[in-house]
C-alpha cells in the first residue's frame, strides 16, 4: 500500500518576496511556487549565487588583461616648457680688434657699420623662451618564451574554474532549497496530524463524560480523557512552532531577509520515488561528473602554466619599437623625427629569483595534486555514505507503509468498543498513541528518504 501525504496549502513564508515564481499570477494572486520554482528563484536571487557569477566575471577580465600582452603598448607625451630666463654667454674681445672688417677667401664675415663699437662685448642667449614638443612611442613584443601565451591558458583555466564553481553553488543551493522545501511540507503533515490527534482526544473526553453520567465509567476515565486532550494540545502546539521555523528556514534557503511576511503557495507531494542504482557505478559517475572536482582540475592545469611562466624569469625577450617626435620653438620651425627598432633583453643573473619561482610554482601544483587526490577519497565516501542512508531510509518507508492503515483500522475498532463499553479509556488511549506515532513515524520516513536520495543525488553531481 502506497500512502501519500498530499501538501496544497497556504505557507507564510517569512521574508520571501517571489514576484517572478509564477509568470502568469495577476495581481493580488498569491503567487504559487513547486519545488522547481523555488529552486530557480534561489538561483537567480541568493547573494551566494551573486557572489559566484561576480568571480567568474572577475575571471574573464583576467583573461582581457592577459590578452593585452600580445598587442601592441602605444604611449603619448605632450610637454610645454616655458623658460623664463636662458643662459648666457658675453664674448669680449677687448683690444683684439673686434670683428675683422674685410672678407677673406671662402669666409664671408659680418661688415660692421659703425667700426667705434668693435670693441664692445656681445651677449648671446641659448636656448629658447618657448618649447613645445610631442612624442609617440609603439613597443611591440615579438618573442618572450611563451610567457604571454601561457599567462593567457592560464587565465582561461581561471575562467573554466570559476564557470564549475559557480555550478557547485548552483548545486548547494538546490540541496538547501530541496531540504527547506520538504521541511516546510513535513511540518504542515505533522501539523495536520496532531490536528486530528486533538481532535480524537476531545472526541473521547466527551464520551467519556457521557458515559460518566450514564453510569457507565469511572471519574478515572474522565481524567485521563482530559489528561490525553492537554498531551494533544501540547503536541499541536509544538509541531505550529515547527511550521514557523520551516517557513524561515525556507525563507533564508531562498536567498531573502527573513523581515518581511508575503502569502505564498507551496505546491508539492511528500512522496517517495524509489530508485535503482548500483554503488561503484555512482561512485564512477560522481568521479567523473563531480563540479568541484572539475574544477579543481582546471585549477591544476593552470598551475602548470604558471610552472612554465616561472622558468622563463631568466629567458631572452624581443621587442620592436618605433618613435615619432614633434618640436617646435619661437626660434625655429617644426620638426618631426621618427625611429624604429628592435632589441633584445638576455637576462644574465636575476639573484635566483626565477629558479624560486620555478620552486613555488611546483610546489602549488604539488599541493593542487594532493587536494585533487583528497577530494577523489572525500567523493568516494560520500557517494557510499549516501548510498547506505539511501538504502535504510527507503527500507524503513517500506516498513511503515502497511504500518499506518493498520493503525487507522485498530483506531476505528477501539473507538467502537469504547463506546459499547467493551475496553477501558486506557486501551482507547494507546490505540490513539499508537495511530499518532505511526502517521508521524511514516511522515519522518519519507521525508527522510525523500531528502536521502536528494543528498545521494547531490554526492554523485547528477539525477538519478
């Protein structure tokens, strides 16, 4: 016999603002989530999930700045100079006679007009008041030992890294939302339950009193008629206080501030799906399958990159360069001037600093290595772990299944008797107990191996 706990009803869940769950909700609906839907608006709302897509931005603008090594660096200065006062120089030449007046061959000398002033000193002025100059300058790198390729690979590993991180948070997110969801859902059922317990527990304090007055029973079973209505008011009251707590959980799982209080419909079955699967094919899959495990992978092959960026610290460089140049004074016109060339940087001794970074670079990707191997051991077990709760939690829905119509029938039997006097209240009472205990035994029991083979699907890295 197959039970299942239908859930269809009105959740309040504390601080959940879902305006986008159902697209078609007019307004003043109360908007209706399934457990799909949840799960999506957790993805596109938690801050977790914010804070991994912001790394993987982080990350591409990694690989822009590492792409910029393979073009061209082009610079331009401008300068004005103003020089408020030059240097000067005062040519005396005193009796020598100054300037000759005549021109000998092949020299062409000034004629000085008035031959009395040849003898005073003459002033020269160097330089200029006014210098207005320009520069562009191209470097191209043309050979650098694959340090600029590397360090691009390297950066699209970072990349592929954050891409895998960010699906182990999409997948820690569904677990969270996937737990929060059915515990919102059990705490109603258990609600429901101890509802009906009370109930039963006043349905029989008012036989019980009939019975006093006919003089069919004792004031003992009116007693612990009242005794049995205060236990179910107790339970009720604690499994209302768990609903609470289910709806805040559920809020927080969802990625909101549990401040503000909005109607939202959760629509959903707590019921079991069984499922087959062999433990070393799991554990194979999780292997292979596992996005943390991925992603540490592509962290490891960008350590290798890092490796070879290292041991090129010391290796020849090539760059061409090319200059263009613009001056410009009161005392002449423009002139421009322009230079290309290559060089060559051959490091010769960098005080073992690249044979240190060499060091550190291996000694990352070792520990990358043994991260990788430990995670393989902690994916291993876990996938077993799961399996092995998967399996208990499934054996014992099997086990309450024909448990709780058993309880029910044994109920409406004893309520006959008591009431045709044929049992005592005690033996009503533990057939009450009894039906309690097992609807809420079953209930723990499938939500137990609803969120066991959630958690056996989160340890492999995919549905079942």
């Amino acid at each position: 016999m197959e039970r299942v706990f239908s859930f269809v009803r009105r959740a309040v869940v504390t601080g959940v603002a879902m305006a986008c769950a159902v697209a078609s909700a007019q307004e003043g609906e109360v908007p209706t989530y399934t457990l799909d839907d949840a799960i999506q608006y957790a993805w596109a709302h938690h801050t977790q999930m914010g804070i991994a897509a912001e790394a993987i931005e982080a990350a591409k603008a990694g690989v822009g700045v590492a792409r910029a090594g393979f073009m061209p660096k082009v610079s331009l200065n401008g300068s004005y100079t103003y020089n408020g006062k030059l240097a000067k120089q005062v040519l005396d030449f005193g009796d020598a006679g100054g300037f000759p007046t005549g021109a000998g061959e092949g020299v062409d000398l000034p004629t000085v007009e008035d031959p009395a002033t040849q003898n005073e000193p003459i002033e020269f002025e160097f330089g200029t008041k006014r210098d207005y100059r320009g520069i562009a300058q191209l470097e191209q790198p043309l050979f650098t030992w694959g340090k600029i390729r590397n360090g691009y690979n390297q950066a699209q590993t970072v990349v592929d890294a954050e891409e895998l991180a960010f699906e182990t948070t999409k997948r820690d997110m569904a677990l969270q939302v996937t737990q929060a969801f059915y515990g919102v859902i059990l705490g109603d059922e258990v609600a429901e339950v101890s509802r009906a317990g009370f109930e039963q527990a006043q349905k029989r304090l008012e036989t019980a009193k009939l019975r006093f007055e006919a003089g069919a029973a004792t004031k003992l079973d009116v007693l612990q008629a009242e005794v049995g209505v205060a236990h179910a008011t107790a339970q009720m009251i604690r499994a209302e206080n768990t609903i609470r707590l289910s709806r805040l959980g559920f809020a927080l799982a969802l990625g909101v501030t549990p401040d503000e209080t909005n109607d939202v419909t959760l629509v959903g079955d707590l019921a079991f799906e069984n499922v087959e699967a062999d433990p070393v094919t799991l554990v194979y899959r999780a292997l292979e399958a596992r996005s943390d495990l991925l992603a540490l992978r592509a962290r490891r092959e960008g350590a290798e990159y890092l490796t070879k960026i290292a041991k090129a610290g010391n290796k020849p460089n090539a760059a061409a360069t090319g200059t263009y140049s613009w001056n410009d004074t009161e005392k002449q016109d423009a002139q421009t001037t322009w230079s290309v060339g290559v060089g060559v940087n051959f490091p010769l001794f960098d005080g073992f600093a690249t044979r240190n970074a060499t060091k550190r670079a291996q000694a990352n990707a070792r520990q990358l290595d043994a991260r990788i191997q430990d995670l393989r051991g902690t994916i291993t077990y876990s996938v077993g772990q799961a399996y092995v709760e998967f399996n208990a939690a499934r054996a014992v829905v099997a086990a309450q299944e024909n448990a709780v119509a058993q309880a029910e029938e044994a109920l409406r039997i004893s309520n006959l008797s008591f009431e045709n006097g044929l049992i005592t209240s005690v033996e009503l009472s533990e057939a009450e107990l009894t039906r309690t205990q097992t609807q809420l035994s079953y209930l723990q029991a499938t939500f137990d191996a609803v969120i066991a083979r959630a958690r056996l699907e989160y340890a492999v890295g995919a549905e079942l």
